[in-house]
C-alpha cells in the first residue's frame, strides 16, 4: 500500500474567530489536513488553540499591534523547531513569517506560513512591502539549503503574471500588480517566457499552483467584497504554495476550494489545499 500523501493547505481566515463563526471549522473537519498555515488570524494563542482544538499542535506568531496580521502552524504532529526572524533587525516581521520542521517519513519537511504586505502605491506601505520582499529575496536560498523538502505558503499579495488576475489591464498601476513587485517573482521562479520558468530558474522554487493548473486563468483565490467579484468570479490568484523543485516533485494533488456561494464564504480568500506524497 502506498503512504498516504500529506496534506498541506494554507489559507487567508481574514480573522479566524469571524471564520470559525461562518463555518470554517466544518471546512476544516471534512479535509482531513496534516499541516495548516494560516494568515491574517488577527486574535491570540488562547483564541486560536480554543478554536483549532487540541488534537492540534498549534504555532503562533501575532503581529506587534494587536488585531492585525497574524500567522500560525497547526499540525497533527509537534514541529521539531520553529523560526520567526525574517529580515534584519531593525525590520517588523511580527505576524507575517513563520517556519516550522516536521519530521514526516524520517524526511524534515520545512513548511512557511507567511502574509505579505498588501501595500499602497507612494505610501509607507509600499515601502515596507518591499522591505519585506527584499527579506524574502535573502531567506529563500537560506531555506533550500536548511532543507530539500520545504514549502513557503500563504498570501503573497502579488499577483506574478496576467493569468493570475482577471482585470490585469486595469490594476498594472495598482498595488498587488506593479511591475516592481512582479519582478520579485520573477527572481523566485524565473520570468514567464524565459528558459526555465517554473522549472528552476531564478533563485530555483516551483510555483505549485502555476505547475499544476497550466496556462489558464487563475484558478482565482480572492475576490473583492465589492460588487458581483466572486459571482462573476473577477478574481485575484494570490494565494500560493511556492516548493522546492524536491517536493514540488512529489505533488499528487492541487485544490483551491472555493465556495459554493457567496453566502457559503468564511473569508475572502480560498484555502488552497495540496496533496505532496513524501
């Protein structure tokens, strides 16, 4: 018999005490998940731990200013250690990184639940999103190295190429689409056109989802709470699973369960949920 794969999934809860309250915990119930990465959690440990219930091994980093950000770890078995730091000194990263080591068939698996800013075009926002990125630029070989089997989830807040936004042509001025922030992407995966892309090119991580879908629209995985977005499914891919090429190799499944219904939304954003047989 064949082991059973591990499940990954990582959503944005967009508050995960709201989330509970419209039904995320049955979501979680019915998805058999292994290892859990949250964003924007946006309460305490004790909130968190209450919620999750304690069959889970539950990490937590809460951003510096109560209310705000917030990432977390829930597994069904205890991370050998975990990580917070990001970036030098100086640089905030409370509630937006977090790592973990998970030993899962005698391989180390290092797995990231990170929030990257949303930015601000021409505001201190901006500015911090790319400090946060310029972080992200420097731990990323960091982490291959520490380990061939790891994984970086959460929302990125940058949409890579035009596949990956609905409206693209009305947001290439707009924060989450600049060009400055889509060339980052470009150094993590290689840009799109060029030898390599998602294929070890650039610093050599494997867009999951990109990988898995082809080259079609989306899949999305938020919609703006304005308007018809989720009806007419007007959608930002911004949510990710970016893998070392190891484990991106190991990948037997990838979904973005979105809702069936506007009303049967717990967030704003779709968990995505994959399958790695390691």
């Amino acid at each position: 018999m064949p082991a059973q794969p591990l499940r990954i999934a990582s959503v944005n809860v967009n508050g995960v005490r709201a989330a509970f309250r419209k039904g995320m915990g049955d979501w979680l119930a019915a998805r058999d998940v292994d290892i859990l990465a949250l964003q924007e959690v946006r309460a305490s440990t004790d909130d968190l731990v209450g919620l999750l219930g304690e069959e889970w091994d539950v990490l937590h980093d809460p951003a510096t200013a109560k209310g705000r950000a917030g990432v977390a770890l829930a597994s069904r078995h205890r991370a050998s250690i975990h990580r917070v730091e990001l970036g030098p000194d100086e640089f905030d990263s409370a509630g937006r990184w977090l790592e973990a080591d998970y030993e899962v068939g005698g391989k180390v698996i290092t797995v990231v639940s990170t929030y990257v800013h949303s930015g601000e075009v021409d505001t201190p926002k901006q500015v911090e999103k790319y400090k946060f990125l310029d972080a992200m630029v420097e731990r990323l070989p960091q982490l291959a190295q520490h380990s061939e089997y790891a994984v970086i989830m959460g929302d990125l807040n940058v949409g890579h190429r035009t596949l990956d936004i609905k409206n693209w042509k009305g947001n290439v001025k707009r924060a989450g689409f600049l060009p400055e922030e889509r060339a980052y992407f470009d150094r993590f995966l290689g840009a799109e056109g060029e030898p390599g892309y998602n294929d070890g090119a650039g610093l050599g991580w494997i867009d999951v989802g990109r990988r898995h879908a082809g080259e079609v629209p989306g899949p999305y995985t938020w919609w703006s709470q304005r308007g018809k977005a989720f009806d007419t499914d007007t959608g930002w891919r911004i949510d990710y699973h970016l893998a070392t090429p190891q484990l991106a190799a190991t990948v037997q499944d990838y979904v973005v369960d979105r809702a069936a219904a506007y009303d049967e939304r717990w967030s704003d954003h779709a968990p995505v949920v994959v399958d790695y047989a390691i």
